[in-house]
C-alpha cells in the first residue's frame, strides 16, 4: 500500500519557482531518502507534503486521501510528524512537556496523565529520559535534535518526516541517531529523510529521490544513485570535467 | 491525602486570595474593605489576563475593554430592565466572553505586535461606541436609582455583600486559572507561547485554542465589571474603558511572574499597595502610572519572568508550591 502519494507538486514564492513537478510514490514501511544541494527544495517538499504550504500545482495524498492543502494540525492529526531543520523546542516548558505535546495533541490525542506514559517510553528511546524535568531551552543542539524526534514520536505517526536530523552531530551522535532511525523502522513507521551526511543516507536509505534546483533529477536505489551521472553533476559540477582535464593534461 | 498533595499549587494559591482579604472580615472595617475589594478586584482581572498573556503569549493592550463591556450590559439589565444582581453578572460573563469570541474570530490570527495593537483599537472604538449609544446613557453614562439597594437589605448590606461576591469571584478566578494551567488544553496553549508553528506541526489546533484562552480570559472581567459598576451605583465611559488599568493589568501579571497561577495574585496585591502608597503620597499622587511605567521597564529588563518565575528558578524545590 502506498502511505504517501506526491502528484506534480509545483511550488513558487513570486518569481522563484522552488519546486517543479515533484512526483513520487511511498509504499508502507520504507525509507526514502530526500538528497540534493542546498536550495534544492527539499525543506520546501517537507513543507509542501506536511501543510505548512499549499503547494502552486499538484496533489499530495496521504493514507489514499487528498490531503492537499490542509494545515499543520490536520496533518498531525492524520498520522504525520516531522523535525525541524532548525530546531523549534518549546523552550520555556521541560523536556517531559515537549514530549507530551506530541502525544496529546498528535494522531492518539491522549490525555495528560498516558501522554506521559508514551513521553516517558519515547524518551527513554531516544536517550534523554534523565533529562526529561530539565527544562529543553537548557539541551545542546544533539539533545535538541533527539527532543524533535522525540515529540514526533510521541505521536505515533504512520509518516514520519526527518529533516537533517544528523547535520551538526559528531560521529558517535550520528551513529546513536542512524541507529535509532533504523529502529522506528522496526516499528513500522514510514520515513522520509533529507540529509547531508551521504554515507549515512546511502546506508539507512530504501530508495532515494535527488532534487535539485526544485527538479526532480533522479531516483532509485542507494547504489543507482551514488552511479547516476546527473547527481554527480549537480553535486560535483561537471562529470567530464575531470577526464577532460586528464586529456588536456596530456 | 495524595490528592491534596497533589494539588498543592492550587491550594497555596488560594490561601493566599483568603489571607489577603481576612483583615476586614475579621475586624469589620468598611474602609480596609474597599482597599481589599480593590486588591481582589485586580487579582480578577491580572489573572483573567494571565490566562492569554501568560499561558497563551498574546499581549492584550485592551483587556480592559471586557470589564467596561460586561459592567455597562450588567449595569443596563439592573437599572432599565429591573433585573437582579445576579442575572446582571451572568450576563456581564456571557457577553464579554461573546465580545471575546467574535473578536478572537478576527484579530487572532494576528501575531505579536500586530495583535497588541489591534486590542487598544478594539478598546477605543468600544468606548466610542458607547459614547454615541444613547441607551447607555451616551457620553454620560447611567445612575442607578439608590432604591436598587433596598432589595439587598439596603445600601451598607449591598456594599458588604460586594465584596463578598468579589471574594468568591477571586477564588474562583484561581481555580479557573489553575485548571487551565494544568490540562491538556493549558498544555497546548503553553506549546502555542513557546513556538505557535511547532505547536501546529504537532497538532495543537492553535486558532481554536486561542479563540477558548480568549473567551476564557474575558468571561470573569465581564462579571466583575457587572459587580463593580452595580456597587459604584453609576457607570460612564471613562470609568469603564481606562486604557491605563489595562496597561496596569500587564504590569501586575509581569510583576508576579506571568503564566503561573500565584504570580498574578501576588502582583496584583503588590501593585495595588503600592498604587495606594503613591496616590496618598504628595509627592507620587500626580506621577504613579510614570512609576508604574517604570516599573514594567526595570521587570522585563532584569526580572522578566516575574516574582514567582524568579524563584521557581532560584528554588526549583518549590516548584510544587509555587505554581
């Protein structure tokens, strides 16, 4: 069954035309990996798929209903949660509130005293449970990055969408994370990751979808990706530059 | 036992309204009752306010604006229609609440400065309405015939009961404000101060929950307007929508430390001393909303959250206490 639908998804803010016919399919339980340079429009897809825009052209359909152009919260409410590449935590409230958040107010719209039942379990998860009654204005950027995907957790969604939840991490942090991503698989929740971290991505990825300058450019399995002459471009310039500098070497 | 314990917050919270006004029931002072009824009347009003200032993060320029409109529909039903006291404060909380639930409707959707402003305009352009709407009296405003009294056991009994009214309405406020902090939906109004967007994304339904915190916050200045203007025996447009009290309004709720139950009592009875102190006084009495302003100035530059967020920071032991 496929859990999320994206049907020539265009996007401009004025002149700029950010995303342009974006098409693509999720079955159920994988991991689609979202790669491109920067300002290629993926934070701008995450926000087209989870209703932050309306997207210009196209339909999202998720769970085989239309869900094009519906808010945030009815997107929450359907089964889908996301991070944010920028960190928002709710700094004020602790980390056990943040979490709780997700719970209450997510797909299972809990109350208070099981929302902190799930809070607990899905902090524990994520390896902030000794942290939970510290206020999350007070976590570093790492602890941050597991407090976003710990509210979004929280909510027991079917989809979820990571943004660069590995960018500013050392490697063990990485590694924690990669592994903790490979885990909500297990469970079988769906994910869509944008992320920088290459070898990461190639790892932990089922199928990866390439964006660059809003186009869609590519995509496929980890190995025909990292192959495709196109990404390579769009990554690395050129991909007969370096032969032909060789040959005018000669 | 648990439960008490449980609930410590609240009751701290409402020990405190009751240890405010215990020194005129006991010793039977009308004059230390109109100070006390003064003090319980901001206690209503700061913490009708916290419920959007400090659970919600919207800044209300014209909170005011809800005890005028609530004291003026009250203050009609008693004199015009010969309705009771009683009806006249129902009435007071249902319109203002409705005032607030069209309004929030409108202006909500407005962030920031943005709504702030628009709260004064909704403030001016209420007052100036009243000002032209000639059942109420016009510019003039309304008397109340002094035989209304007379219903209450006369006009000393009418007065006495005021401030008994005013007592229950304060402790009600508390409880009011305590609930809010502590449920699923205080919950979600706290993630839509902290980080409206990120609320959303996680599902708070933030235009609804806004639009309650508003209604919420408008519904006990609406029935404390209705009580206050009945024991004023005269209500005019000035008197019912002063921009400054709701400038006041924010310093007491800044004071004491907003989005906790006891920082907005303990501002209020703070502010309300020493408004009385600098009034009295020959050199302040032209100057005090100069040292009110002052005031809000030094607290959000050095204390911004306030008295009781000072020491739950400071103390985080009592947390439990200090709610």
């Amino acid at each position: 069954m496929m859990i999320l639908q994206v049907q020539g998804v265009s996007k401009n803010f004025g002149g700029l035309q950010a995303l342009s016919n974006v098409t693509f399919d999720l079955p159920e339980g994988q991991i689609l990996g979202l790669i491109g340079p920067n300002g290629a429009g993926k934070t701008t897809l995450f926000n087209v798929i989870n209703g932050v825009y309306t997207p210009s052209e196209g339909r999202v359909i998720f769970r085989g209903k239309d869900v094009t152009g519906q808010k945030t919260y009815h997107m929450a409410h359907a089964g889908m949660a996301r991070t944010h590449q920028i960190v928002k935590p709710l700094n004020d409230l602790t980390v056990m509130e943040n979490v709780m958040v997700g719970a209450c107010f997510g797909r299972e719209s809990h109350n208070l005293k099981k929302a902190r039942q799930i809070a607990e379990e899905v902090l524990d998860f994520v390896g902030l449970a000794e942290r939970a009654e510290q206020l999350a204005g007070s976590l570093n950027v790492g602890q941050k990055k597991r407090l976003e995907m710990a509210r979004a957790l929280a909510s027991h969604p079917y989809l979820l969408l990571l943004d660069e939840v590995l960018a500013g991490l050392n490697p063990s942090e990485i590694a924690h994370m990669v592994d903790i991503v490979r885990r909500i698989r297990e469970q079988g929740i769906t994910i869509i990751m944008i992320e920088h971290v290459m070898h990461a991505i190639m790892n932990v990825s089922d199928r990866i979808l390439v964006l660059d300058y809003g186009q869609q450019i590519a995509e496929g399995s980890p190995e025909e990706i990292s192959q495709n002459p196109k990404v390579i471009e769009a990554y690395l310039g050129d991909p007969k530059l370096a032969e032909r500098l060789m040959e005018g070497g000669e | 036992m648990k439960t008490l314990k449980n609930h410590l917050g609240l009751i701290t919270s409402l020990v405190i309204v009751i240890l405010i006004a215990i020194a005129p029931i006991v010793s039977g002072n009308a004059a230390s009752r109109e100070v006390v009824f003064t003090i319980l009347r901001a206690i209503v009003l700061a913490s009708s306010l916290n419920i959007l200032l400090g659970y919600t993060g919207y800044v209300s320029f014209g909170h005011i604006v809800f005890f005028g409109f609530g004291g003026y529909v009250g203050f009609y039903l008693i004199t015009a229609q010969g309705q009771s006291l009683w009806v006249a404060m129902l009435a007071g909380g249902v319109v203002s609440g409705l005032l607030a639930y069209l309004l929030g409707k409108a202006i909500l959707r407005l962030r920031g400065a943005y709504f702030a402003l628009a709260t004064i305009g909704v403030n001016e352009a209420v007052r100036a309405f009243i000002n032209n709407f000639e059942p109420f009296g016009g510019p003039t405003g309304m008397t109340m015939n002094f035989s209304v009294y007379q219903e209450y056991g006369g006009a000393m009994k009418a007065l006495e009961m005021s401030f008994y009214i005013m007592l229950v309405l304060a402790l009600l406020v508390v409880v009011l404000s305590y609930v809010v902090r502590t449920s699923k939906f205080g919950l979600g109004l706290l993630a839509i101060r902290e980080d409206e967007d990120a609320a959303e994304v996680m599902g708070v339904v933030a235009p609804d929950a806004k639009t309650w915190a508003f209604v919420l916050s408008a519904i006990f200045p609406g029935m404390v307007g209705a009580l206050f203007f009945f024991k004023n025996g005269s209500v005019e447009p000035l008197d019912a929508f002063p921009l400054h009290t709701s400038i006041e309004m924010i310093v007491m709720v800044m004071l004491g430390g907003q989005g906790t139950v006891l920082g907005p009592i303990l501002g209020a009875a703070g502010y309300q001393r020493m408004r009385g102190l600098l009034v009295t006084s020959p050199i302040f009495k032209n100057i005090q909303l100069a040292v009110s302003g002052g005031l809000l100035l030094l607290i959000v530059l050095f204390v911004p959250a306030g008295v009781i967020g000072w020491a739950r920071q400071r103390w985080p032991k009592l947390r439990r206490v200090l709610q």
